[in-house]
C-alpha cells in the first residue's frame, strides 16, 4: 500500500471547559418536527477492510493528529474505499476530525484534515434500545414527526434511504437541532456485523450545519435464520455545539 502524505487545514476555535452529558434538548428554530424516511435500498458495502483493519492501514500520522485533537474519543469508523484510500472520521469531546484521501496537484496521495472544535460543555446524549421491522422503520416508541413525502433537498437521497432503516426516534434527535431550510452536511457508513448466532450491522452517521453536530452510532441485530423477525437496535445519538459557533 501507499504511502499517504496529509494536508492539514485546521479551524482554530476557543474550545470550552470539558461538562457532563445530559438528556438531548428539543429542536432548536421553530416547532417543525423533522420528517420520518422510509427504508430505502443501501449500497452493499464492498468486501475490502472492516473498519478495524481500514483504520489500522491508515497512516500512523494522520491517526494521531485526529486523535489529538479530539480529545477524549467517543466514536469512530474508518472505510477503505479502494486498495490505496482510507477514509476516517473520529468524534471526541473536543473536535469531529475527518481525513478524506486525495491526490495532490503532483500527483502524491495525501489526506486531507479538517475538523470541528466542540464545546466539550454542550454535549448531550440519549441511549436507544427499540425494535424495527424488516420492511422499514419503526419503533415502539411513538414519536410526533411526519412522515417525509416528496423531495427534502436537505440531504441526499442515500442519506434519506439509510435514516429510514433506523428506529423514529434516532431519525428525530438526528434532525431535530437543524431547521428544515438548512442545508447540513451528512456522511454514513455501516458494515455487516454477522456472526454465528445474530446477523446485523455497525452503524455511525453524522450531521452538521457548522453550528452544530449530531452523530450515532450502534447496532442492530437478530437471530440468524430469522429473516421474519424484527431488528433489535442499540443507539447512542450525540448532539454538541461547534465552539465559538452558539
């Protein structure tokens, strides 16, 4: 494999004293409830490197400048997208890191650094355990948003189709600080996490208007030989504020 070199642009923001989490707060800019997707048809992802192995191809230097600048690790994923491109993102109590690979104007494979610095302070999380059917979304827990029709140019039609497959409630705390005219950016990864007894998958998500970050991350799962039966999820949704940006 190639040797990536790394071009760093940070955004140096004041980062607050670190605070504890606390339930998430409703959604900020009005009282829209966020649309609930359908499940749409996800990409099958590629048999190359798990994330385990994607981040460990990744160059040392560029895992310990996004390290470093998170702070305290919450969550992370990795994704080789070919034989020579390690993809990354890295959430901690500090900064969201992201290392994109790409190919200078000389024709060298680098990585491309950016990050977000968080209030450490703003941090807010809920856990969510709930059970989806296989056909689409679902949970047992009632939520108020409405059922997204049409086009909502906010986010990709990928984005749209993978939030369908996560329980409402998640879809909610994912959308609900950013209002319906905002053009947040999101990325998403999942991967199969089959074994002997369960078949599923990881999955981590994230989106942000540069004003705010939500991310989540977890599993769902079901007995093998059950294609019948419903998912059973294990979420965790995080919502910050990007420091110096509320």
């Amino acid at each position: 494999m190639a040797d990536f070199g790394e071009l760093d642009r940070p955004r140096n923001q004041p980062i607050a004293p670190p605070g504890s989490n606390l339930p998430s707060r409703g959604r900020e800019g009005g009282n829209d409830r966020p649309p609930i997707y359908p499940a749409g048809e996800v990409p099958t992802v590629p048999d190359m490197a798990g994330r385990e192995r994607s981040w460990e191809m990744l160059n040392p230097v560029v895992r310990q400048k996004m390290e470093t600048r998170a702070g305290e690790v919450l969550e992370w994923w990795a994704h080789q997208w070919s034989a020579e491109q390690i993809y990354g993102v890295v959430l901690g109590t500090h900064a969201l890191c992201e290392a994109t690979p790409i190919v200078s104007a000389a024709g060298r494979r680098q990585h491309e650094i950016t990050y977000l610095p968080l209030d450490p302070a703003s941090f807010r999380f809920e856990e969510i355990h709930d059970r989806t059917l296989p056909t689409g979304a679902g949970g047992t827990r009632a939520e108020a948003g409405v059922t997204a029709t049409g086009q909502d140019s906010r986010f990709s039609q990928g984005f749209r189709d993978f939030l369908g497959h996560l329980p409402h409630r998640a879809q909610v705390l994912l959308q609900e600080p950013f209002g319906g005219g905002e053009k947040p950016r999101s990325f998403w990864y999942y991967e199969d996490s089959d074994n002997l007894v369960a078949s599923g998958w990881s999955v981590w998500c994230y989106i942000t208007d540069g004003r705010r970050v939500t991310f989540a991350s977890g599993t769902r799962s079901r007995p093998r030989g059950r294609a019948g039966s419903p998912f059973t999820w294990r979420l965790i949704c995080r919502i910050a504020h990007v420091a110096g940006r509320h």
